[in-house]
C-alpha cells in the first residue's frame, strides 16, 4: 500500500509528460519522413529510411536560416541589455542609503509589471513611428528591454540583498568607487542570478510574435515566430518539411531549458533561500 502511494505521484507525472511531449514526437517523427503519405501510414512511428532533406529544404530555400539568426541577435542582444539596466537599477534599490527612496523606486519599476504587454501595443508603435525606427530591429529590441527590466530587477536585487554589507564595506575601505563596487564586486557575486535572468528574458524574446508581427516588414528582417507564419502558408501541404520548421523553432528552447534547468531554478530561489 505504501508502495502504490509513492508511486501515485510518478505516474500522473509521467502522464503529463506523455501529454506534452505527444506533439513533439509527432513533429519530430515527421521531419525525418519523405512525404504525406508516409506520415499518413505511420504518424508516430520511425520511418524505414531517415531523410533530412526536409531540414536542409527549410533551412535554405524557406529561408528559416535568416530568422533563426534575427532571432538569436535580436534575443540576445536584448537580453543583456535588459541586464545591464535592471542590474544597476537593482544596486541603487538594495544599496542606496535612503530608504524611502529606494522603496519608491522599487515601487515604481513593479508598476511596469502590472500593465500587460498587450495593451501598450499602440503606445509602443507610436513611438517606434516618432523614433523613426519601424521595420528595423531597433523596434524590437527597446520594448524588449524596457519589458523585461521589472522583472529582472526583482530576481537580481533579492539575490542582491543576499550578499553580506561586510564584502561592500571591505571594497569601500580598499578604495573602490561605487562604479568598482558594482563592476568589480557586485556583478561578479551576482552571476547566478545574471543567468537566469538571461535565460528567461531570451527566451521570452525568442518566442515573442505580437511586435515583431507589426513592426517588422521587410523579409529579411523578420524572426522565427513571424517567418515561421510564412513558412507554414507556402508549405502548409508538405507536412513533412512544415515539421522540419518547427523542428528549427523549438529544438533550441528545449535544448536551453534540459541543459540550464537547474540554473534557472537555482538563480530564481538563490535570493530567498540565502537571505
């Protein structure tokens, strides 16, 4: 009886991992097929003879290549810079000597949280028009960062508060200016932190459709989520190099989120768990 409890939890989870991992496989399986037929035969099955034609097909006449690399400069690019912003916000909220005023700002960066993105839709393309910015990349990566600053100075500035006031007062007393505190001490200590907070801002850049749909028009500019739209109208009848598509959209986040799982999670909980 004991025995039937412990093991109620892991198949439910193994379950749930059937239930999402059932699309994958179908895709994947696809993407190594020669033709619909095939697919039609054996949906779930490996076929007798693997091709991949339909990666190469993809990746070079669909142009899949071009926005797969927008996407990796774009979501990059933002995310660091998202970091280097929110970790100096997140410094002057955790070290600043005036409380109330640390607080107020604290305040006022989670209001950017509360607002859904959604809604700034038309604000933001507004401002993209007036900055003379629209159809360039620039029009993607300043709402990405300015986004993704809120949370990231809340994961940083809990892990900030970890860090012991003695480390900040030795640095002080070696003659460090508060620009060498925060690069040479602050930012070093706060690595954990930095990761995950990378991770999860590139990846929500990765995956991001809405503003790139609108404000990027020109082809060759545009990301994996957009292109992929375009990828499915021009082979919606090849099942087969579609999958592959796919494939190339959403091997990378899964293979970020099995190899740095364990970063997230630790960078997430580093702050509560240490103070």
């Amino acid at each position: 009886m004991r025995m039937l409890k412990k093991s109620i939890p892991h198949l439910f989870l193994m379950a749930y991992l059937l239930i999402i991992l059932y699309p994958f496989l179908f895709v994947l399986f696809s993407s190594v097929k020669t033709d619909n037929q095939a697919i039609a035969s054996n949906p779930f099955g490996l076929p007798s003879s693997i091709i991949f034609d339909n990666y190469v097909n993809a990746w070079v006449n669909a142009k899949i290549s071009t926005f797969f690399f927008n996407s990796l400069y774009i979501g990059v690019l933002s995310a660091c810079l998202s970091i280097f912003f929110a970790a100096m916000l997140a410094f002057a909220v955790t070290r600043m000597r005036y409380n109330r005023i640390s607080a107020i700002l604290f305040q006022l960066i989670l209001l950017g949280m509360l607002i859904p993105n959604n809604s700034l839709l038309l604000p933001i393309y507004g401002m993209m028009r007036n900055l003379n910015v629209l159809d360039t990349h620039m029009a993607l990566i300043l709402p990405y960062v300015s986004n993704a600053i809120p949370f990231s100075v809340i994961i940083l500035a809990a892990f900030m508060r970890s860090i012991p006031g003695e480390i900040e007062e030795a640095a002080v007393m070696d003659g460090l200016s508060s620009l060498g505190l925060f690069f040479k001490v602050m930012l070093p200590l706060t690595v954990p932190a930095i990761v995950t907070v990378f991770i999860i801002n590139f990846l929500g850049n990765w995956n991001e459709f809405l503003l790139a749909n609108y404000f990027l028009s020109s082809e060759e500019l545009r990301t994996l989520p957009v292109g992929m739209v375009g990828f499915r109208d021009a082979y919606n009848t090849n099942y087969a190099q579609m999958s592959a598509g796919i494939v190339f959209s959403v091997l990378p986040v899964m293979i970020i989120y099995a190899v740095l799982q364990e970063k997230i999670i630790e960078g997430v909980t580093a702050g509560s768990v240490k103070g």
